[in-house]
C-alpha cells in the first residue's frame, strides 16, 4: 500500500486531506494523526473490522488494549459505565480534558471486545490536539489510537516518524507538525476502589492527587504485580535501534566509551557545557525538554546511524517517574 502524507494546520477549518481522513474512517479504514502526547494510529473504535486493522499495521500483539478518543463527557458515556464513577469522572474530566489523562472505566458492550483486549473495563480520552479532535467531531464515533509505531518501538512524535515506522502499512498520515507534549497519557484507573496510575505520564501524581485522594506515585512492583490491569506494561518498550544505556555518573561515561568500540556514540545530557571526546553531546535543559524531545533524539540518532545513547538516569519524582518509566524500557542496562 502507498503511504501518503498530507500536511494539515492545524488552525485551518476542515480542509481536503482532513475530508480525506474522515472518509477513510467512516470507511473502516486507519489514519494516523497528531494528539498533544503522541501520533496516533486511529481507526473507528466501534467497529471490529477497522480496530483488527491498527493490530496488522503495528504488529501489536492481541492482549494489549486501545484507548478510545472522545469528543467530551457524553461520549464517554457511550462507551463506559460511569455512574459508580460519575462525579470523579466529571470532576478530572473538567478540569485536564482536553488533555493527556486516560481514564480506565468499566466498559459498555457497544464497544468490541478486541479494543479492550477481553477486558471487562475500557480505557478513553479527550485529546487537546485540534486535529484529533476534529476527525472525531466529524466522524461522529470514538476512535481507537495507540500510538503510531510499529509495536515496540518508540513513540512518533512527528509525522516523519510515523512514516520510517509504517510506511506502506497505512494509507494516510496527517502530518500536524511536532506534537507539544512528547510523551504518552497518564492511564488511571478509576475501575476499582482504589484508584491506581497505570502507566504515569505528562501529568504527575501531585496533579492529579486532589482530586483522587490518596493516589499513590506510580510504581513499577505495584503494576507489575497485578499485570491483568496494566496489560501493556510488560512489554519491552520504546526501543530505538541504537543501544540506550542509562548513566548515574558522567565519569563512569568517560571510562564506558573508552571500553566499547562505538562507531558513532551520542551522550544525552542534563548539564550545560559537557564535552565527551569524539562523542555527541546532546544538552536539554531540564526534564521537561528532556522529555518533550526524547524521543525524537532517539529518531534523529537512528537517522544518523548512531550506534549508542547514553541517557541520565533521573529521579523518579513527579515527571521523573514518567521518563524513568520509559527510560528502563528503552535501555539495554545502566553503568
Ligand atoms: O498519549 C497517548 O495515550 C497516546 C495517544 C495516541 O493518545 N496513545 C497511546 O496508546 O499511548 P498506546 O496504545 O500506545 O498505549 C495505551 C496504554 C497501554 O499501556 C495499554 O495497555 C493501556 O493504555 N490500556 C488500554 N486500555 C486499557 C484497559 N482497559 N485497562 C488497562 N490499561 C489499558
Ligand atoms: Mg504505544
């Protein structure tokens, strides 16, 4: 299949290749689009036919469920039960919706079960990008997006690499531009006593512990623990092709590059002026541009045929824990 893209502003009104996005939709077909976390792989999330398609294109093994985009709180409705968790619902909607909250909610039976994986809850959001919301304004239904990479990989956050992961998987990419966030949605889950973050993200605990009293910090132990309702966490994430190695201390660094025989070694760093011999030094200042770009320094690194990323390991507090998070999927080891 050819794989074209088509440029969207964002700020434009509908315009040819959006009308070309929707028909594709309304027509069972996948879309990949821009959110405010990530791109998405999107298709109608009610109808099994085009759901069994985002699983082909990516690869995505059968077991690890979808995220329904919605439009607002009433379309949230049509697809989970929310009368246990109504006012929480509504207050945390209110308040980070649009925005890069996914909620876990008990599902309704309108929505096929290959979405939710067999589980008996789904997960939903309101994306802030107004690309994506405009496809579901005008598609009228939910529709279901993971991240658009092929399963494993990291996340796009640029139609670019959207393309190196899916060219001729997918008809249609709808390049937006470079998503604001970089990062994936923070899942909680609202389907038990005992709301719990699934996977944490751009939005932190303290965020969102106000309304949620008692919210813990995500832990990987916990999660890991009771796997059945973070289905997708086991899997190995997030991998570029080049090795990412975490690092503690830059002097333990120096003494890693003299001992491997990298080609073409990249160290990520957090403190401004560092030089590292013959390897490519790469200066975010703070975690937030850290994790804004991170994946594209992965994208960029892989385009340059760099063999090795060392990254700093960061505390795991607040937006740490979320980089951290992915940071230990992406990385062979730490030194
Ligand atoms: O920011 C995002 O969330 C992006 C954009 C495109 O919206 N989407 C995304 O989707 O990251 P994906 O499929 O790559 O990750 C969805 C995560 C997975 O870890 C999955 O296991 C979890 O949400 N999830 C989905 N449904 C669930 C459910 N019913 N219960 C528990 N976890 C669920
Ligand atoms: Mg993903």
């Amino acid at each position: 299949m050819k794989t074209k893209l088509s440029i969207v502003d964002p700020k434009a009104p509908l315009e040819a290749p959006l009308t070309e996005a929707v028909a594709l939709l309304k027509n069972d077909e996948v879309v990949a689009f821009p959110t405010e976390t990530v791109y998405g792989l999107g298709a109608n999330g009610l109808s099994e036919k085009a759901v069994a398609k985002i699983f082909k294109a990516k690869g995505r093994p059968a077991d690890n469920p979808l995220i329904l985009h919605v439009a607002d709180l009433a379309m949230v409705a049509q697809v989970a039960e929310i009368s246990q968790a109504g006012a929480v619902v509504e207050q945390l909607g209110k308040k980070f919706w649009p925005g890069p909250l996914t909620l876990v909610l008990p599902k309704k039976p309108i929505v096929p079960n290959l979405v939710t994986a067999g589980l008996s809850t789904v997960a939903v959001r309101v994306p802030a990008h107004p690309v994506a919301q405009k496809l579901i304004e005008e598609c009228g239904f939910a529709l279901a997006a993971p991240s658009a990479n092929r399963s494993g990989r990291p996340s796009p956050t640029t139609a670019d690499m959207v393309l190196a992961d899916l060219d001729t998987k997918i008809g249609l990419i709808l390049d937006g531009g470079r998503c604001d966030i970089g990062l994936e949605s923070t899942v909680v889950d609202l389907s038990i006593d005992s709301p719990a973050i699934l996977r944490p993200g751009r939005l932190i605990a303290a965020e969102l512990a106000p309304y949620l009293p008692g919210l813990a910090e995500y832990t990987a132990t916990k999660v890991q623990q009771e796997t059945p309702r973070a289905p997708g966490m086991h899997y190995q994430h997030y991998t570029p092709d080049a090795k990412v190695v975490l690092y503690a201390d830059i002097e333990a660094v120096k003494d890693f590059l003299k001992s491997e025989s990298a080609r073409k070694p990249v160290v990520i760093t957090l403190a401004k002026g560092l030089e590292m011999g013959n390897a490519e030094v790469i200066y975010f200042e703070g975690l937030e541009a850290l994790t804004q770009n991170l994946y594209y320094t992965f994208y960029e690194a892989e385009q340059n045929e760099v063999d090795l990323i060392l990254v700093p390991q960061v505390e795991e507090r607040g937006l740490g824990t979320s980089l951290m998070n992915r940071l230990k999927k992406a990385a062979s080891f730490s030194i």
